[in-house]
C-alpha cells in the first residue's frame, strides 16, 4: 500500500475513532447526569426521611441513647422536656452524657454487657419525675439505649393504683431488672422496721431472701411466680404468700405481694392436728371404722376395720367403693348369707340419700360372729360406717342371764330369807324364803318397791325400830364407814331368835340375810350345858388320879423302905433276900409310873411349869448313861455315848428333858439282848438339837408305829403304857418334836428334836428373861 493511502486510512480512523468517542462521552454524561439527578432525588428523600425519623423520636417523651464502642454518649434522640426531666438543668448532648454515667453508675454489669459483649438487657432509672424503664439493644456494631417514662406523668405513688398500693395491708414492692427496690408501701416498709423508702434502699432492705429469690425468678422467666414463706416478725412466725409479677412495659421489673396468711395457715395446721387426732383417736378404737365418701369410695378405715375383716391394706389404700367392697367381703363369705345378694347389696347403698343415721343392724357372719352395723351420714357427705364384733358381748349376755338364773334358783333353795337392794335403796330381788319368812307376797314386796315400805311389811314380825334404822343406813347412805358388813341378833314376837347379817356388793347393792337361829341356839346351849359337865367329869377324873396317885404313893413308900431293910438283914437266907429285892424292884417301878401318871394329868390340866436354864447336852447324856450301864450291861449288850465336844448349851429344862432320856433308855434297855447295843447320840441341826436313842432289839411293827406315843396302849415292849406318851409330851413343851425310826428285826430309834432356845409357854415367867 502506497503511503498516502496509509496516511488516508490513518485519518480516516483517527477521525472515526474521535466520532466514537465523541458520541461515548455524549451518552456517559447523559447517563451521570440522570444518575446525579436520581442520587439528588434520593438524597433528598433520605433527609426527609431522617427528619421524619428524628420528628417521630423527638415527638413522643422516650429518649433514645446511641453509644460509642466505649460507652459514651454518641448521639441523642428525644423531646427536651424529657431530657430534661432526666438530667435537669441540662439539654442536649450534656444531659445523654449525664444519663449514661447515672446508668454506669446504678446498672454497671448491664452498660457493659451491652457495649463489649452486645447483650441486651431491661431496667428501671428512677428520676424525680418518676421511675422510667431503660431498655438496652446492639445493632450493627453499635450499642443504643431507650428510656421510656412508666404511669405517664404520675409517679406510681400518685397514681390511683399506686394510692391503692400504698393503702393496702399487705406488704407491696417493686425492684427493677438489676433486683433494687424502686418502691414500696407502707406495710412493706412496716414489716422491715424502715421508717422511709430512700432508708431501706441505702440500708439494702429486703421482705425475706425466698421472697426476693421468687421475684428474681419472675424477672428471669418473665412470667408470674408465687411462693409460701414463714418470716419470723415480732418475735412471732408468720405465714406470708409471695405473689410476684412482671411489669408489663417494665423491662425487667417485677410487683410482688405479700399476703398474709398465718391465721389459715394456723387454721389449717389446727384441722391437720384435729384430723390426725381424729384417726389416731379411730385408729385405738376396738370397733371397726370406715367413712365412705359421696362418690362411694372408702375416704378412711381405722385398723380395726382392716382387722375385723382381714383385707389386704394395699387393696384398701386403692380406695374402692362401698360396691366393691362388699363384693370381696362376700367373696371371703364375711357378709351375711343372703338369697337375694343383688337386692341386699342395692339396700345396702340405698343409705346414702338417706339424711339421719338407720337404726342399728346385726350381721350374722357364716364364721359364726355376730357384728353391730351403725350407719349415719357423714357431715363432709357420704355415710359413716361402724362395725362391733359383739359375739363374746352375747355370749357373755347368754352366760349371764344363765348365771342370773341359776343363782335365783340358788337363792330360791335357800332356808335363809336373803334380799337385795340397789344403791337407790329400792328392792332388786329376794327369794321365795323372804316371802315365807316374812309372811309377805310376792305382788306385796312388787309393789312397795322401796327399802322403807319392805321393812313396814316387816315390823309387825320383828319390831325393832333400831334395826330396821341401822339397817338402812348400811342400804341408802353412800358414806363408805356406812357400807361394812353387820351382823346381829333378834327375837320376833312369835318367840323366833333371828340372825341377819348386810353384806356390800361389788355394784353399789346391798344383800340382807335373815336366818332362823331358835333350834341352833338351843343346840348351842345345850351344848354348852354338856361341855360344862364334861369339863367338870374331867376335872373329877384328874383329881380323882392325883388323889388315887398320892394315896398309893404312902404304902408304897413302906413297901420300899421295908424291903431294902430285909435286904440289909445278914442272918436273912438268900432265897429271902432275893424276894425282898424284887419286892423293891416291883414298888420303885410302882411308884415311877405313878409319878408318870401324875405328870401327865399336870401336862394336861396345863399346870406342869418348865424351869429353863442353859442346859449342857452333853452332860445330860452322860448322867443318864450312868443310871443305866449298869442294866444294859447286865443283859450282855453295850452303851455307847457319841455327843460332839463343842456343842454348846441349849436352853431348856434339864430335869425333864434327862426325864425323857431316862424313859427312852430303860424302853431301849428292855429291848436290847444279850450282845445287842444301846446308843445314845447328840447331832447339831438347823436351830435345833437331836438326842438320839437307839437300840439294837427287834424292832417295832410297822403297824404299831403310828400308835407308839399314844398313852394307855399296851405294848409288846411292855410298860404301863404312858412313858413314850410323857416323853413326847415333856419335848412338845420345850417347843420340840419326838419321832420313831424302826425296821422289825434290827431295832429301833428314838429321837428328840429339840429347839436351841425354848419358849415354852409353861415356864415360869421370871425364868424367861434369862
């Protein structure tokens, strides 16, 4: 291509390249132009919306807040009459400074959480004007705060519900989001012992710590709390029930009331006490309880109830219906045998329509016990049920009537004429031999009814105006001197002696006995008359012993004294002699069972006198051995003393007591044979001495042996009979006892028990100081 041409089309595209970006730049700014057109518009309409904005903050009484990120004022939004109600003397920007440092200062942990954490937060700021809630949010980056007047232009002080507040009796308050009072009534600040707001804000006054966790509770959750506390006040616990509220609008704050309620509290307590009293009371009851509601179910049961009919407690804690009841109960066959049961059962519930309680039923139980069915309604509805085992009450009934029979017929059998009067003195029984005695009817007694009239019915068999007195006094007169049981005597006008005797009953009655004595009297006196002559017999025949026992004594006195002086003649032949030897024997052994004869009829006139004395057991055995070694050595046999060498003296009569030992040693003496023995032995016992005789003879027989100290009985062992009597009779006086101890063919044993100390009654009576 040539160079012009290169230059032309140089040219040309230099000047199609201007044209293009001519016309380019003609439509940019045609474009900028409608855009800075439209920016103008919008713009425009953005400052009418903002002022519209601002208008709308300014023109009602909340304030609005926006914070820098360190918390301090930015910007404010607000009418000025209530910026300057919340920080007066101030306007603008100085009063949003003044309004964040009191939040910074009263809600510290909210102002923070919302500027470094955006957590957004409720609360009330209290000003002169009233309290306002203040309303915390973060948006963007950034933190803004809305303070809105509460109650209008009144404070809740001045408001006709706050009037009301402040005039109720129950303690009234108000904290804000952050829990500090706001305000409160004047039984609040009563009830804290605070004498203005402003005092029990500076000293941190609180109702009670549950009652502040109640309302705590209801500014989380936003939603009504109610609580129960018992504050002691006073020195007194009350009962108060904590009602808490949110505010509505209040941003966290919450009303609370107190209501007192010790006096229901105390009511109900009370009521709680008396019905567990109630069961408690039903539960010790033998009878068996059970209350049915007005829905038919069983409302109470006492133990008893569970007892008497043997039912699971688990099923009667279900609480089932009086049907349901008595279904099981019939089923354990624990309801009466009925043929009818549907009908039975329908009467059975019948009565809870009924208004006053049913007459008393029985039950006839097929385990044969009868119980006593009360019904009566309830006074909280439904019916009252009592349940009385009353079978041993009717068997003690039948077996009482049955006793009451048979002592009337008892009393009817009796001779005696026995009556019984109440403690009211009127007549309650008699037997027919009252009527007999008396001579009065049955339908007469009826109908005098009372003691005075029976003892009229009476006098003209027995009058005695003393008697019939005396006996009344012991009948009407409750004094217990009055009621001790009399007796005495009587003569009737038909010449009858009469016995009557009062004896006090166990209830309260009186039995009054007469009986018809004339034949017993005249028995008695018959037989003292024969007593009399027995006794005066007796005393002939002691009398007639003693002197019999004494005239003897004289011959045989001369007998023995002439007998010995035949024996001491030399020039006598020795056949002689020996006939004068027993001669004297025979008389000394006269004269020995007279003696024993005569102290016999003492012992028994009761005129033998004991001289006690310190008595040495020993010594007694070994005199009267000495008396007989001679004798039982002279039959072939050998006596043997055993006493223990420290016994010590005993009180007693020595001469009858070695008396008794004499007599038992001649007995044993003549039993004993040729290289037989005799022993004669002292034992120590419990409070007492043995003196033991015994002999190896042949023995006594059984059969005599129970007889052997009986007097007057003749004895294979020979003697007069009286000796082993007297022996018995001389210990028994010492206060003592003798026994026998015998085996036919190998001897026998006689032993004295005789007492350490003596007291004898027969003693004479200076002898027994010793």
């Amino acid at each position: 291509m040539a160079e012009a041409d290169i230059a032309y089309v140089a040219t040309a595209g230099a000047a199609g390249l201007a044209l293009a970006i001519s016309a380019w730049a003609w439509r940019l700014r045609k474009r900028l132009g409608a855009r800075e057109a439209e920016v103008e518009a919008w713009l425009a309409g953005e400052r009418a919306h903002a002022a519209a904005c601002e208008g709308a903050l300014n023109v009602f009484d909340d304030v609005r807040l926006a914070l820098t990120p360190e918390g301090a004022a930015q910007s404010v939004f607000g009418a000025p009459e209530a910026l300057a109600v919340l920080a007066p003397g101030l306007e603008g920007m100085a009063a949003a400074e003044a309004i964040v440092r009191a939040l910074h200062e009263t809600h510290t942990g909210h102002m923070d959480g919302l500027v470094q954490r955006g957590e957004p937060f409720e609360t009330l700021l209290e000003s002169a004007d009233g309290a306002w809630a203040v309303e915390g949010r973060a948006l963007g980056g950034s933190a803004w705060l809305r303070l809105s007047k509460l109650g209008g232009a009144e404070t809740a002080a001045d408001s006709g519900l706050g009037a009301l507040a402040e005039a109720s009796p129950a303690p009234t308050w108000v904290v804000d989001g952050a829990g500090q009072l706001v305000w409160a009534n004047r039984a609040w600040l009563t009830e804290t012992r605070a004498e203005t707001l402003a005092e029990a804000r500076e000293a941190g006054l609180s109702f009670d710590r549950g009652a502040d966790a109640v309302v705590a509770e209801a500014s989380r959750l936003n939603a009504r709390q109610e609580g129960f506390r018992w504050v002691s006040s006073d020195g007194r616990r009350k009962a108060w029930r904590i009602l808490a509220e949110p505010l509505a609008g209040g941003r966290g704050a919450v009303i609370a009331f107190a209501i007192d309620m010790t006096e229901a509290e105390e009511t109900r307590d009370n009521l709680r006490r008396h019905v567990e009293a109630h069961d408690e009371t039903l539960n010790h009851l033998a009878d068996a309880v059970a209350i049915f509601g007005p829905a038919k179910r069983l409302a109470f049961h006492n133990t008893a109830f569970q007892s008497l009919f043997a039912i699971d407690p688990a099923w009667l804690d279900e609480r089932p219906t009086h049907a349901e009841l008595l279904d099981r109960l019939r089923q354990k066959r624990q309801l009466p045998e009925v043929v009818d049961y549907a009908g039975w059962k329908a009467h059975e519930l019948e009565f809870y329509g009924a208004a006053t309680a049913s007459p008393d039923d029985s039950w006839s139980l097929p385990d044969g016990r009868t119980l006593r069915v009360v019904r009566q309604p309830h006074p909280l509805g439904g019916i009252l049920l009592i349940f009385s085992d009353i079978t041993d009450e009717l068997q003690l009934r039948s077996r009482y009537n049955a006793q009451i029979q048979v002592q009337t017929a008892t009393l009817d059998k009796l001779n005696d004429a026995v009556a019984v009067f109440g403690s009211d003195g009127r007549l309650r029984l008699n037997n027919d031999a009252f009527e007999t005695f008396w001579g009065v009817s049955a339908e007469r007694l009826a109908e005098a009814g009372d003691f005075d009239a029976v003892a009229a019915l009476c006098r003209p068999v027995l009058d005695d105006a003393a008697l019939w007195l005396g006996l009344k006094a012991r009948v009407a007169d409750p004094d217990p001197e009055s009621r001790v049981p009399i007796s005495g005597e009587g003569r009737t006008d038909d010449g009858r002696v009469v016995s009557w005797q009062t004896r006090p009953l166990p209830d309260g009655a009186t039995l009054v006995a007469f009986s018809d004595v004339t034949a017993r009297r005249e028995l008695e006196q018959a037989l003292a008359a024969k007593e009399a002559a027995l006794a005066e017999s007796q005393a002939l025949k002691r009398e007639f012993v003693g002197s019999v026992s004494y005239e003897l004594r004289t011959p045989l006195t001369t007998i023995v004294g002439y007998s010995e002086l035949l024996e001491a003649m030399g020039d006598l032949p020795e056949r002689s002699r020996q006939h004068a030897g027993a001669i004297r024997v025979a008389a000394s052994h006269l004269a020995r069972s007279i003696d024993d004869v005569l102290d016999m009829a003492q012992i028994d006139a009761g005129e033998m006198e004991l001289t006690l004395g310190d008595m040495r057991v020993c010594d007694l055995l070994e005199a009267a051995a000495d008396k007989v070694r001679a004798k039982v050595e002279g039959r072939g046999a050998v006596l043997t003393v055993a006493c223990p060498p420290r016994l010590k003296p005993i009180r007693g009569d020595a001469r009858r007591i070695g008396q008794a030992v004499d007599h038992l040693l001649e007995n044993a003496c003549r039993a004993v044979s040729e290289g037989g023995a005799v022993t004669l032995t002292a034992e120590v016992g419990s409070g007492e001495v043995r003196i033991r005789v015994e002999d190896t003879g042949r023995g006594i027989p059984y059969h005599l042996q129970a007889h052997v100290f009986d007097r007057f009985v003749r004895r294979e062992r020979g003697g007069p009979g009286v000796a082993l009597a007297l022996v018995k009779a001389l210990v028994e006086l010492h206060g003592g006892w003798a026994e026998v101890q015998s085996e036919p063919g190998k001897g026998a044993a006689f032993i004295l028990h005789l007492p350490v100390e003596a007291t004898a009654p027969t003693a004479a009576p200076e002898l027994l100081l010793g």
